[in-house]
C-alpha cells in the first residue's frame, strides 16, 4: 500500500530567502547579569532614523527586571529595514 503524502513544501520547490537580524542579549545595568525575566509593556515607536550605521523603521520598547538583583530596565530593539 502506498503512502499518503502529507501537507507541506511540493517537490521541486525553493527554500525561500529569510532575513538575517541581529539582537544582542540584554545586560543588566546595575550588575551585569544577563539572566532577565519577562518582557512587559511592549511600546511599538514608529520612525525612521539609522543606528549603527544601519537604518531602522521603529523600536520597540520592552520593561523587564533582573532575576539576579532585581533592578529594573527597559530594553530597546530596532526594527531594521
């Protein structure tokens, strides 16, 4: 008995181009700990500008709290174009 085919990508097709993105880990400012917990109020600012040479679309503002001291910190992510 042949087997059925399953959904998925047909025979023959592409594997499609995904862009690459960069995140650096976030770091506590008071104790340098990378250990962090949850993200909370995310903030979507809309904009154009360049950082690092790069340009962006946005940036995205997340709160968290260090799990190791406790301090809290809002991490920032660009949206790069």
């Amino acid at each position: 008995m042949a087997k059925k085919k399953t959904a998925g990508r047909p025979v023959g097709s592409k594997t499609k181009d995904r862009p690459v993105t960069d995140e650096q880990v976030a770091q506590c400012p008071h104790c340098g700990s990378r250990n962090r917990g949850e993200f909370k109020n995310l903030q979507t600012v809309i904009g154009s500008g360049s950082a690092n040479g790069r340009e962006y679309e946005g940036v995205q503002l997340r709160n968290c709290s260090c799990r190791d001291c406790g301090g809290a910190m809002i991490v920032r992510r660009y949206l790069w174009i």
